[in-house]
C-alpha cells in the first residue's frame, strides 16, 4: 500500500480590474480606453464621461483615481 499524492497548492494570481463602478450612479460599467492623444472614461449606464491627456506611465486604475477625484471635488450630478 502507497501512500497518498499531496495536491500542488495553485496559487491564484489577481489582476486589475477593467470595469469600475460610476461615482454617479453606482453600477459597475466605467470603462477606460486609452487612445493615441488622449484617454477616454465613460459610464455606460448614465453617459457620466470625461477626456484626459494620455499619460503613458499610468495605469487605467490611476487615471480611474484621478477621475473619481475629479467628480467627488467638482461635484457634478447632471
């Protein structure tokens, strides 16, 4: 009689994520898209959108940030 084989421990990687919720509405369907000039948020539920300045060495959870940062200090609701 053998003994039993151990199992291999997996190790699960986590990513970032690509859709963030709305600081607006609060559904989960903000996405960014970086373009070659400038880089894109758009909610896809309530049309919330905003342009940036591409900046090459930021992440879309940085310009995500930067968004989110934008609307709680400029207090926009329409």
């Amino acid at each position: 009689m053998g003994r039993r084989r151990k199992r291999a421990i997996r190790t699960v990687k986590r990513t970032l994520p690509s859709v963030f919720s709305c600081p607006r509405c609060g559904n989960i369907s903000v996405r960014v898209s970086n373009d070659k000039d400038h880089t894109n948020i758009i909610c896809g539920n309530c049309s919330l959108s905003k342009t940036y300045e591409t900046a090459h060495n930021k992440e879309p959870v940085d310009v995500y940030n930067d968004f989110v940062d934008w609307f709680m200090k400029s207090g926009v609701i329409a």
